[in-house]
C-alpha cells in the first residue's frame, strides 16, 4: 500500500481501532508481567498520540480479559493517548494492526 493511500485513509478516518502487541509494544503478552514489561514502540506511540489529538482511538486487543489491568496500567504508564480499550472488533473507520493484510494487496498477491 502506497504511503499516499495510507495518509488518505488516516485523514478521511474518525475512529481507529488500534492494536497492542506487535505495534504500540514489541512481542505479544499472555501474563500480567509480560504487559507490565513489554517494551514500546516509541515511533508508533508518538504517531498514534499526534493522531488522537483530532481521532476518537480505541485499543484494540486480543489480550485475555485478565490481562486489562496491566494493559491499561502498561498503556498509561508509556502516555499512549487513547479514548478506550476493547478486546472485540468494534466499527471503526481504520484499523491499525500489524497481523492484517489488505484486501486488495491479498487480491493482487493472488493474481
């Protein structure tokens, strides 16, 4: 995907479902102590604080359901600026994630 396309979805979006682990931190986290000491990503964390200053965010997670103390202790702790946490694909206008592919990158790979 062109980074012009990119910046177009971003501009047009309201609202961003944005996942954790592997984007806003490195690795994946299945413990409380593996949040807690998950390491940032500060380039994406400061893009994503720049965007939510004019974008409703939402985290969004696969995390288990015990893990969102930690999570949210592990988000407010690095400042990444966000309006809500849910472990459930909720409508969004743009996805962040660094497990999808696009449809038509998956079209044009199939081709």
């Amino acid at each position: 995907m062109n980074k012009e396309l990119i910046r177009k979805m971003v501009k047009d979006a309201h609202i961003i479902n944005w996942d954790i682990d592997g984007t806003v931190c490195n690795g994946e986290s299945y413990t409380p102590e593996d949040c807690l000491i998950a390491k940032p990503r500060w380039d994406v964390i400061n893009i994503l604080n720049q965007l939510s200053k004019k974008k409703y965010i939402t985290m969004l997670t696969a995390r288990q359901i015990h893990l969102a103390n930690s999570t949210i202790k592990w988000l407010n702790a690095h400042n990444v600026i966000h309006n809500g946490i849910s472990h459930n694909k909720n409508a969004s206008d743009l996805y962040v994630d660094d497990k999808c592919v696009h449809i038509d990158d998956l079209i044009e790979a199939f081709k």
